[in-house]
C-alpha cells in the first residue's frame, strides 16, 4: 500500500492519460527506455539525497511535472464526469489533483529512503512503449513497475504506471467515479473529499 501511494504521488500514481488528438507520435522503445531510466536516476537521487524533507518534496513535484502528463492524468481520472462538471469545478479539480500528488510525495519520502531503480525491458504497444523496472527499497520486497510513456508534444511524458498488474489512472478513475457515484452524480461531492484528504494529509505532517 505505502508502495502503490508513493508510486501514485511520485509519478503519477498515482499518478495520466491520452494526448491530444493529433500531436501524439509513436516514442521507441530505446527512447522510452532511456526517458524512464533518466528520471528514474534523477528520483533516486532526490529521494536519497542528504536535503531536507521539505527541499526533497519540492525537488521532486519540479520533477514530476517534468515527467508527467499530470493535467492529462487529472482529465482522465474525472472520465466521463467531465461533461458533467462546469468549468470553475473543472478547474478546481485540477488544483486539488495537483495539491493531492505534491502532499503524497512529500509524505512518502520518509519510507523510500535508500531505494534503487533499475530498468528492465521495453514493450512497444501502438503509440506507447511499457517500460518495465525494479523498484526496490530497504526492508520492502523489490516491485515490479511498468511505466507508460507516450509522446506529448515532442516530449516523452509518462501517462500511467502498472503496480502488481493494475493501472493506476484506472484504479484512481474507478474510485473518484464511485465517490461521486454514491453521492448523486455530483462532481461536487469528489472535490469536497479531495479537499478533505489534502486537509488530513496536511495536518498529518
């Protein structure tokens, strides 16, 4: 579970979706390979660096927004619910998300001291390339992570992460679909449980 909420905040668990119609190319497999294994070094050395807990956490939201798609990641968790939002909810949304992967990461750098990453295979699939890693940290069995790379802009981007098999843009969907879901359909009800855990999580450190 700690695995799955640091991946989630660190990455994307979390963290990630589609790109715009039209400016997606298909990224190589050696590309892909070489993207992750770079921010993956770059996460490593934040994580097991000798900063302060809040120079981490900023060090590594700077990354993340470098090597994720996190807007597109926000619009594919909301789903289907974005034709049913109004633009300032949309908008919220979106703040909400990102304050929501910033305060997991912080929170998860304690746990993830002396971890390692290593880059394994690469699997073409369409426009996307799944490239498979490592991750192992002090006193955790080492995990089998997948990491999805698409092209945004010219750019690779990672748009969704496979923890023990499961996506976690699909995972992180299915729960804010069933929040709003067991409240009436309101979109309302999914912003005010994210502000909800952004205040726990904030008190809680």
């Amino acid at each position: 579970m700690y695995f799955r909420r640091f991946i989630l905040g660190a990455a994307a668990s979390v963290p990630v979706l589609a790109l715009m119609a039209g400016a997606a190319q298909a990224v190589t497999t050696d590309q892909a390979k070489s993207f992750i294994s770079d921010s993956g070094n770059k996460l490593v050395a934040i994580v097991n660096g000798s900063g302060s807990e809040s120079q981490k956490a900023g060090q590594l939201r700077g990354l993340v927004n470098q090597i994720v798609a996190v807007d597109q990641v926000g619009d594919y968790v909301l789903g289907r619910y974005n034709n049913v939002a109004t633009p300032a909810q949309k908008q919220q949304f979106q703040t909400l998300f990102h304050q929501l992967l910033s305060y997991n990461i912080t929170y998860q750098i304690k746990a993830y001291q002396g971890v390692t990453f290593t880059v394994n295979s690469a699997t073409q699939q369409g426009n996307d390339v799944l490239v498979d890693t490592t991750v192992t940290a002090p006193q955790k069995a080492p995990a089998d992570v997948g990491w999805v790379v698409e092209d945004d802009a010219g750019q690779p981007k990672i748009i969704d992460v496979i923890v023990a098999g499961t996506s976690l843009r699909i995972t992180t969907r299915n729960d804010y679909a069933g929040v709003i879901t067991d409240n009436g359909g309101q979109v309302s009800a999914l912003l005010s449980a994210m502000q909800s855990q952004i205040s726990k999580i904030s008190a809680a450190q």
